[in-house]
C-alpha cells in the first residue's frame, strides 16, 4: 500500500500540472492557487480555488481544489470535488483525468469498489491510460480482499455472538441450578427448623407434665408421713393386743 500512495501522489502531481497549464488564462485567485499548489503550499492553494469558486462555479477550479485537499490527506473531502468536476467538465480527457483522481481518493480512502467503477469510467473516455488500467486491477485486487476479510469478520462476528449466546445460556443453566439448589436447601432447612421446633414442643410438653422437685417433695413428704401414720396405726395395734391379753390372765383366788 505504501508504494501505491507514492504513485497516485505523483499521478495527482501531473494530472496538476497539466490544470496549471490549462489555467494560465484563467482568473487571478485560481492562477494563484497554481501557483501554490506548484509551490507545495496545499492550504493556501485550497483557499485560493475556493476563492475562485466563490467567484466562478467552474469545474476546473473544483478539479484543482480536489487536489489541494487530496495532498493534505483529506480524502473524503476531495472525492466530492472530483465528482462535480468530473460532472462539470465537457473535454473527455478532462473528465477521464478527474475520474482518474476519483479513483484515487477513494482508493485512499479504502472504497475498493468505487475506486474500480472509477478507473473505468476513466478508461471509458481514455482506452490509452494503461496507469488507469493498472490501477483498475489494483482496486480490483483490493477489493476481493476487502470482501475476504469483511466475510471473515462477518463470520468471526457471527461465532463471537454464537459462544455469547452459549455462554449465556450455560450462566442461565448454572444460574437456575443455583437457585434450585438453594431453594431446596431452604427448604431442608425448614424442615429442620420444624422439626427442632417440634421436638422442642415435645420436650416442653415432657417437662411440664413431670413434677417439679418442690412437688415431688411435697409427695415423698406426704408418703413419709403416710407411712410413719401408718406405722404408728400398727404399733397401736401390736400394744393393745398386748394390753388385751394381759386383762385375760387368771387371778388366783385366795381362799
């Protein structure tokens, strides 16, 4: 690509010249700009032509203000001069020598297709220029590239967006997996919680149900004393058999 630029400034370069000779007898202000462009003064020959356009919508003027922006590597710029010059010029060898600059602004400017359409609208008004024919194959070349690597990008793109959506469906997967996970581990935990609470339940149950130690005192109290009540029934009993039997033994009569 560099060694191409090298050639289509020095195309520009002539096809200027060639204006700076047509433009001798022209107004002051484009004859300046000449003057300039000779000169390697790109910007103050840019503000001379459109000056001079300013003054007189003239093609030529156009042509030569193209070339002016296309040195200052404005290239976009200098496509539409080309265009209106190329649209306003009447002698095919003027035309074919915008198209041909066309062509080169827009090869710069990495329009491969319309840089080809251009060299040979070119050619179609000048069959001799065999540096147009060559660049047509250039811009050709250029643009089969072009459309290779604007496939591979497009495909690349396409397999960039494919992995994303699998990714994103494989996060989505992971992601509901989680949430199912954790859902069920809430819910485990629930019933655990549950369960703890009903043993819970259950033991307090047990443990109100059974006497406390001041009731069970109470109770071995109340035995206790049951008990020696008890006790105390049998010896009164044992002690009044005895009493009884001792009221039973016969007395000797004295006789």
């Amino acid at each position: 690509m560099r060694s191409f630029a090298i050639r289509y400034i020095l195309g520009a370069i002539l096809v200027a010249c060639v204006s700076v000779v047509k433009a001798q007898n022209d107004h002051s202000l484009r004859r300046q700009g000449d003057k300039d462009y000779l000169n390697e003064d790109y910007s103050s020959a840019e503000t001379a032509y459109r000056k001079s356009l300013e003054k007189k919508d003239d093609p030529r003027a156009s042509f030569n203000l193209g070339n002016a922006i296309f040195k200052q590597e404005r290239y976009e710029e200098a496509v539409e001069k080309y265009k209106n010059a190329a649209a306003g010029l009447s002698n095919p060898i003027d035309q074919s020598e915008a198209y041909f600059n066309l062509g080169l602004a827009q090869f710069q400017n990495q329009e491969f297709e319309e840089s080809a359409e251009s060299f040979v609208e070119s050619i179609k008004l000048n069959g001799d220029d065999a540096e147009a024919k060559k660049l047509l194959l250039e811009a050709l070349k250029q643009m089969k590239i072009q459309q290779q690597q604007q496939q591979q990008q497009q495909e690349q793109d396409q397999q960039e967006n494919q992995e994303q959506q699998e990714q994103e469906q494989q996060q989505q997967e992971q992601d509901k997996q989680s949430d199912q996970q954790q859902q069920e581990q809430e819910e485990q935990q629930q019933q655990e919680q549950q369960q703890q609470d009903q043993q819970s339940g259950e033991e307090q149950e047990t443990e109100s149900a059974e006497p406390s130690e001041e009731e069970e005192e109470d109770v071995n109290r109340k035995k206790a004393l049951e008990l020696l009540k008890s006790v105390e029934e049998q010896e009164k009993k044992v002690h009044e058999k005895l009493n009884r039997k001792s009221d039973k033994k016969v007395v000797k009569k004295d006789w």
